[in-house]
C-alpha cells in the first residue's frame, strides 16, 4: 500500500506545482514606467534598476545573474515586431556565436498588437549565456521598442528564467 501511495502524491504534489507554476501573478512585482515611450511593465520587485533614461533602461535581479535592457528603434514605422527583434537580435555584438533556439510571435495582454520573441544562445566574455529578444510595435510612439533578457546559463535555472522573462514580456503596455 505505502508503494503505491507514494507515487500517487508525487504525482499530485507535481501537477500543484505546474500549475501554480502556469499562473502569471504578479503579486510581489513593481510596475515601471518608461515615460520617453509611453511603455508600462513588471519586474520582480526585488531587481535593481541601474539606467532609466530616454535612450535605455536597464535593470538586473539581485544576484546580477538575469538582466533586462530596452531601448527604442527608430526604423520605419511599418516595421513589423518581427523584424524589430530581427534586428535586434543581428545588432547584439556583445554577444559572440549566437544561435537561435526558438522564435515566435507572444500574445501580449495589452494593446501591442502582437510582440515577436526570439530565445538564443551565444557566447559572452567566453561564458555561455542565453538571451530572449522581444520586438514591439508601439502604436502610442514614433519609436518601436527592442527589449534584450540575458543570462548565465545554468541548468538549474535557464528553465526558470525562461519563464520569468516571457512573464516579463506578457506584461509590456502601452498608455
């Protein structure tokens, strides 16, 4: 009887914690607001923003090991968010080797159409690392938007911070 109770509460203790996994609560998180670009969003409202100005914002979690950077793109204004992290992502020269693992549109819940993500791999400073690039078309603004998520692989937690950053992403508004 025990071997086959405990199985059983594995399974159900697994499914409790892949849903509570799949709720987007941000409950804990701190609204920012990017003024220049009329652009809303959460972050962890444990991260620690280290540049809010009209040509970049960027911000880290404590441990400095996941970050994220937004900046404008002045391209034509029929550019569509696919080609905004396109070109994003072939502008980001910090990074060396880059690959791409997975790319695809995000419904976003907000009144940006649709937002374009771009997940990847690449090399920086000799360390792997991997990247999500996010391409919005504002319509509120003159500048489309690129936001760049970056971190220290680890395969404890490049599952984790996936999830965070499309978390992250699924919150960007305009108003």
């Amino acid at each position: 009887m025990k071997k086959i109770i405990l199985p059983i509460l594995l399974i159900l203790f697994s499914i409790t914690l892949i849903q509570l996994d799949s709720v987007h609560s941000f409950a804990g998180w701190k609204q920012w607001t990017w003024p220049t670009y009329k652009v809303k969003f959460n972050l962890p409202s444990d991260w620690r923003v280290s540049e809010n100005h009209s040509k970049k914002f960027f911000a880290h979690n404590t441990s400095r090991s996941l970050s994220i950077w937004i900046g404008p793109w002045f391209g034509k204004r029929n550019d569509g968010a696919d080609k905004v992290a396109s070109r994003a992502f072939y502008g980001f020269n910090q990074v060396s080797n880059k690959r791409i693992l997975e790319k695809g549109w995000v419904n976003l819940s907000s009144d940006f159409e649709k937002g374009y993500i771009i997940y990847g791999t690449g090399k920086q400073n000799g360390r792997w690392l991997y990247f999500g690039i996010l391409g919005l078309v504002h319509p509120n603004s003159n500048a489309n938007l690129f936001v760049r998520f970056a971190w220290w692989s680890n395969p404890r937690t490049n599952s984790v911070n996936t999830r965070l950053v499309t978390s992250i992403a699924k919150s960007f508004a305009p108003y």
